[in-house]
C-alpha cells in the first residue's frame, strides 16, 4: 500500500438559576434504583476507592442538562454557569469552548467567558482541541485555528472527519481529497483514501494514530510509515493501557496489543452511546441488554445495567454513566449517584476540567 505526501495547502451567559433539576452528590447503595443498580452488585470488591464528592481539590466536571442549562459540580457541589443550552462542550488548552447556537462559540477559563465569534454547529464533530488550540470547521467558510489570542484560516472546511493527535490536526476530507495532516504551519497529505466514519474512525496509538480505512482495513502511522493491523469497518475503537480494543460488532469485542490480536468477549457492545472507555488501566463496555461491565485485563466485572445514554470517564477516578431519566451516576468499583437530572447528549455531554 502506497500513500501520496504531496503537500496540499489551502488559503484561506448570563448565569441563572433552575430549580429542583440537580440533586446533592450522595453515596447511593446499588439496587436503590429499580432495573440500574443491580442488588447482586459486586459487594466484595475490595479494590473499591472510598468515594467522596468532589474528587481532587480543583477538579471540576461540566455537564450539560439541556434545557436546565450547563452545570459543573466541584467541592461544594452543583452550580448553574449558565442557563443556555451548548451544542458542544470542548476542552482546548486552558480553557474549555462552549457553542451556543445563534448565540456564538465562546471560551471559558473558569472565571471569565469570552465571545469566540459564530457556532459552526454540528455539536462537537466541528470543534476539536489541537496544536495547542483549537481548529473550527466553518464548512464553506474554511478551516480556521484559534491559539488563545487570534484566529487563522488554515484550510479548506467541509471535513468528514477530524482529530487532534501529538500535537498535529488530521482531517478526513472525504473520498475527493484523503487524508491530511496540519502541524501547526504546514499541511501533509497522509492517505489518498476517504477514512470509514462508521465509528471512531481514528485514534492516538503506539506513538501515532490508528485510522479505519473500511475496505482497506485499520492501518497505523507512525508519523513515518504505515503499517497494516487488521479488519476495516470496525463499529467503535478506543486505547486502553497501551491496547487498541475494537467493536467488530456481532464478530465481538477484540483488542490488539501492538503484536497480536486477541478476543476479549464474543458479544457485542451497544453502540446507542460511547461504548467502551478506558479506565485505571481496564475498559468499561456497555453491552446493552447484558449489562455494563469493567474488564481489568484479566477478569470480567458486573457493574450494572447496560444501554446507559452515556459513558464517560472523570478524572480517570469515575466512570460516569447517564441512564437518562434516571439520573448521573458515577462508578470506581461502587456506585454514587451524581444527579437525578437528564444530562443532554448531543453535543459532548460531560467535560472534566482542572483550570490551571
């Protein structure tokens, strides 16, 4: 398989108060909760970490509840930053980038918000953290890079994909173009092909990234040359403990170690929210009708119900999950129940965040 590098350029809230919509962050014992927390609830793992709420000093977890506006719970609990809804919630650099619609794209930094111009819209998948910033996909209007203090046009928009890795911007743009690479001055055209977008098409990976090509099959770069790991059209993949575990649907669940290939489960994970998420060197699945479950790289764990709206990891110290009309929950080998709200998931539902 050869791959082009000719280089292609391209010129280019108020807060408020809702009521009644966030509950205390209390410890919750497992079953409490009919059809989420199962009684049968592993009681004798005795890795379980006493939970407190918050979790470090200075850890904040943002969380969009839609209509109810964005939260953030930290050592003293829930608080209203503002009434408005976001589209997309996304960490770049010190701060975090919050759209809102018809009301712009603008920054936090925990202290002020700052107006970054109009909200691409299309939720996160046309805002992504990288070179040190923050690169925005105005369709029609271009690819253009926020540093912190000023906006650059950088490229092209229309993107299918893209993602920020080591310190570069790789963008899917299609079946037309390929593959590229932006390193913050110059671009580098990587693959002729068009990415699959089934799933999470590319990921970070033994000091590169691992790209689904679909037909083609996933294929790894090293930011030198590209190397062929296995099947294409994968459902969902993530990097877990130095591993790459893949969803290859109702062929089940299997990870790669950078040598070989391995089967972890032959069922398949649901695939109705993020499925798998990494967490202290094990990986979280949701199953769906199976349940939730937490693999340690040796054994299977139970952790509860699955078809959770949401998987998420805080501060690589909670698994959230949100079961919808049931609340937030967090989990580190017991349950807590965060919140009774709805978080909404559209646009990045969860962000955790120590400023500075």
């Amino acid at each position: 398989m050869e791959f082009s590098h000719d280089l292609r350029r391209f010129c280019l809230v108020a807060a408020g108060v809702v009521a009644g919509i966030i509950s205390v962050c209390a410890p919750v014992k497992p079953g409490i909760q009919a059809g989420i927390m199962p009684a049968e609830a592993r009681a004798a793992d005795t890795r379980a970490i006493p939970i407190t709420c918050p979790r470090d000093a200075g850890d904040i977890m943002y969380v969009d509840f839609g209509s109810s506006g964005l939260w953030y719970i930290d050592n003293d609990g829930w608080h209203l930053l503002t009434p408005e809804d976001p589209t997309s919630l996304v960490r770049a650099g010190p701060a975090f980038v919050a759209g809102f619609g018809s009301l712009g794209l603008w920054g936090y930094d925990s202290v002020d918000w700052v107006s970054l111009g109009s909200d691409p819209g299309n939720g996160t998948k046309t805002i992504v953290a990288a070179v040190e910033g923050m690169v925005v996909d105005y369709g029609t209007s271009g690819l253009w890079y926020w540093d912190g203090s000023a906006w650059s046009y950088i490229g092209g928009g229309m993107t299918e994909h893209m993602v920020g890795i080591n310190g570069r911007l790789i963008v899917d743009y299609g079946s037309e173009w390929g593959l590229w690479q932006w390193d913050g001055s110059a671009w580098e055209q990587l693959s002729p092909l068009d990415a699959y977008n089934g799933g999470n098409t590319m990921t970070g990976f033994m000091s590169g990234f691992v790209v689904d090509l679909g037909a083609w099959g996933l294929w790894h770069y090293n930011w030198i040359d590209w190397t062929y790991v296995g099947p294409g059209y994968a459902e969902w993949m993530t990097r877990y403990n130095g591993r790459l575990a893949v969803d290859y649907g109702t062929a089940g669940l299997w990870e790669f170690d950078s040598t070989e290939w391995s089967l972890l489960n032959g069922a398949d994970p649901y695939n109705g929210a993020e499925a798998m998420v990494a967490f202290y060197g094990g990986l979280a699945v949701d199953f769906g009708s199976p349940g939730l479950w937490y693999y340690d790289g040796a054994e299977w764990i139970y952790m509860g119900a699955g078809g959770a709206e949401y998987l998420g990891n805080a501060f690589d110290q909670l698994i959230i999950a949100d079961y919808g009309a049931w609340g937030l929950w967090g989990w580190d080998h017991s349950w807590i129940q965060l919140s009774t709200g709805n978080a909404d998931n559209t646009g990045g539902t969860m962000l955790d965040w120590q400023p500075g």
